[in-house]
C-alpha cells in the first residue's frame, strides 16, 4: 500500500497511521507532511521503525524551503517518482 501523508504530525493521530504501515509499504510526504522527514524528528525515526519505504515530494520541500533540513533516511522524489510510486501500488490511503 501506498500511505500519501499531507498533514503535519503535530495535527494527526501519528501511533494510528504508524500501526497501519508495514514494511511492504511505501509512504510519500507531501504538502505539510514533508515535515515528517526533518532530521531528528522522533516522527520520522518511528516511522522508519516500520520498515516501510519513506519518500519526499521535492516541489513540497522546495515550497518549504526544508531540502536542507530533510534526513538522508527519506528519498527526495519529484512528480514523475510520484506516478511511478502509484504505478507500483494498487491501494493508496491518504492520511
């Protein structure tokens, strides 16, 4: 599965996405949920825990001015990664 996350973790229930996700998994950060994938963030480290592939949209870390800040655990993706990430999942949720 496919998990698109677009909110902050400051504003979702994080532990409920997190007892979802496998390690069969892929979850793209886009819009605000870039903000997943800040060094130390202990969102981030969480998810990893959970084997799951993480990405980044690049355009949202752009707009956000936090490429710099992004950790080298999360794969830096742009549009075309994103299809390619749809392409090889049949189910997507977005959180």
């Amino acid at each position: 599965m496919l998990y698109t996350v677009r909110r902050s973790p400051y504003h979702d229930d994080v532990n409920a996405m997190l007892a979802l996700v496998s390690e069969t998994d892929d979850v793209l950060l886009i819009q605000n949920g870039v903000l997943f994938g800040i060094n130390d963030n202990r969102y981030l480290a969480k998810l990893m825990r959970t084997g799951a592939g993480i990405y980044a949209l690049q355009e949202d870390l752009d707009a956000r001015g936090l490429i710099e800040q992004i950790s080298d655990r999360v794969k830096v993706i742009d549009y075309d990664g994103f299809v390619s990430l749809t392409v090889k999942h049949q189910q997507n949720f977005a959180w």
